[in-house]
C-alpha cells in the first residue's frame, strides 16, 4: 500500500516536490498552503501555486490562517497520514510536525549545516559560493536542525542569479524528495545527526541565510567590484540590488565587474550615453546590464541610455 502523504508548501519553488510525489503515485491525503491573497491592480484573491496545482488534481486543500487551531488540528489527524513533507512553508508547531509516525520531512535549499534561514539561495551567491545544494531532513525544534537524511550538491555558476539557482534547485529537490521518501518507504535511510556549532572547526564556522530586508538591498560602492557584482546576482530578479542615480532609486538585475583600479571615487558613474553606465567600486568598476529606473520598466542599459536625460 502507498504511504500517505499530507504535502505544506506554498509558492512556485514547491510545485515539482509536489508533482514529482503525485505522479509516483503516492497518496497525498491534502495539501496545506497559504490562504488566498488579494494581488495586482484589482486586488482579487490570488490561489498559491500549490493550490492551483492541487486543485488541478483534485487533491484536498487546507488554509488554515493559524496552524494551531483545534479543528485544524483535528482536521490532520483525520487523515492518518504516514509523513509530512514540507517544502517552502512557514514554521510548524511541534503538535503538527511530530504527528505522522514517520515525522515531517523537510526540503531546505543549501547543504545543511550550512545556510540555515529564510533565504539559503540569495545568501549562496551572495557570498561568492562555487557550490551549493539541497538537504532532505527531519523537522525538529530549532528551525533546520534536524537530523539530515539526504544531499545532492548543485554547482554555481559564475554568472548563476538567485534567479536560475532557484529554477535548477527546485527541479534537483523534488527528484531528492521522492527518492528520499522511496528509501524511507523501505527502511533504507539511516538519519544523520547535524553538527553543532561547538563541535566545527574556525575554518568550517557556519553560514547563515537570514531573511533579506532592503538595507541588504543597497550597495555598498565601498565594497570589492566581485563584492558587488555577487550581491547583485544574488538579489535578481527579486527583490533586486539598488543605488541611487541622480537621487532616483535604481535597481539593478544584471551587471559585469571590471577589475583594476579606479581613479573615481567609489559610486561615481560613467557613461558614453550609448552603450555603457558604470559605477566605480573600491577596486575597479561594476557596469551595470539591466535596470529599472525609479517609475519607469525593468529595461536593457542601451535602451535606458537611449531615452536618458542626466539632471
């Protein structure tokens, strides 16, 4: 008999765990997600991309607006299920992770120990990382520390956005969630305890993947060129690194870094008003490819050059 499945998650980035689960043919009893939003110019409810998907399938869809209610939870027990897995949700309360006999499996997008928190993806490249991946584990308390189950390494490429990471990692997580729940359908995983902080090395110290707040956003000119250029890929397409040109927020979605020295100080821009805007760094210049002007359309440098006024 196939394992029963109760499946929480809520944006894009879960749908292939999700269909992935589906299509092997496990029983997912329900999927829980979050309620539906208003959005856009007329503010009409928006469904979640898991509820879209679930709907499509005619799979149960729970939103509760607190994961503690009584008739939520009584709702879950209902459905005897074997495992829970969460990818892309928020934090459950022990009476809900601890409930299936086979506990609640996690999918986070770094190589656990490493970049716990909300944003392991932007933090990954941020930070110059070469490597990064997913981690199937075992919820417990403290929030992406539990016993991992497995891992699958993902290369970064050097001109890897938050953007592409993010569409290549939720393809590789969802094939390491289904193999991660066919092998504990057979007994053949063995869980392996996280290190603790104490327990690693200076040169192994861990990273953390905190949520990003807009003062993230903004460049720091001060910084390296390859400083620079890695935030900037790490935050495109969203929510996007910004500076200021002319006293107008700019946000920048794709640039190239230009090493050596510069005789400008550091936020100073220069132009041919055709083809290029660069800003100088501490260390060379980061010319920027793609942007968006304060009130005008997301557009390609030449363009925005085409149509720019310096004021």
């Amino acid at each position: 008999m196939s394992l029963r499945i109760i499946f929480m998650g809520t944006p894009e980035f879960a749908v292939p765990s999700l269909q992935k689960l589906y299509e092997a043919g496990y029983y997912i009893c329900a999927v829980v997600t979050a309620p539906d939003k208003p959005a856009g110019r007329g503010m009409q409810l928006t469904q979640s991309a898991i509820k879209k998907y679930a709907v499509e399938k005619n799979i149960k869809v729970l939103q509760p607006e607190k994961l503690k209610s009584p008739a939520f939870i009584d709702e879950l027990k209902s459905f005897k299920a074997d495992a829970q897995v969460v990818v892309a949700f928020r934090m459950l309360p022990e009476i809900v992770w601890n409930m299936p006999p086979m506990g609640t499996i996690n999918l986070h997008g770094s190589l656990l120990p490493q970049y716990r928190g909300a944003a392991p993806i932007n933090w990954a490249i941020i930070n110059g990382e070469k490597e990064t991946g997913v981690t199937t584990f075992k919820l417990q308390h403290e929030i992406d520390t539990g016993n991992i189950l497995l891992q699958e390494k993902i290369k970064i490429e050097a001109d890897e956005t938050a953007g592409t990471l993010h569409d290549k990692m939720m393809e590789v997580g969802g094939d390491l969630l289904l193999k991660t729940i066919h092998e504990l359908e057979k007994g053949n995983l063995k869980e392996i305890e996280q290190p603790s902080p104490l327990s690693l090395t200076p040169s192994a110290s861990l990273r953390h993947a905190p949520k990003i707040f807009t003062e993230t956003c903004e460049i720091n000119w001060n910084k390296s060129a390859e400083e620079i250029y890695n935030l900037i890929r790490g935050l495109s397409p969203y929510p996007a690194a910004f500076t200021f040109l002319n006293g107008k927020k700019l946000k920048i979605f794709a640039s190239q870094k230009e090493a050596g020295q510069s005789s400008n100080e550091p936020r100073k821009y220069v132009t041919d008003h055709k083809t290029f805007l660069k800003f100088a760094a501490d260390d060379g210049f980061v010319s920027v490819k793609e942007i968006q002007l304060e009130g005008k359309k997301k557009m390609k440098i030449e363009d925005f050059l085409r149509g720019w006024r310096e004021s």
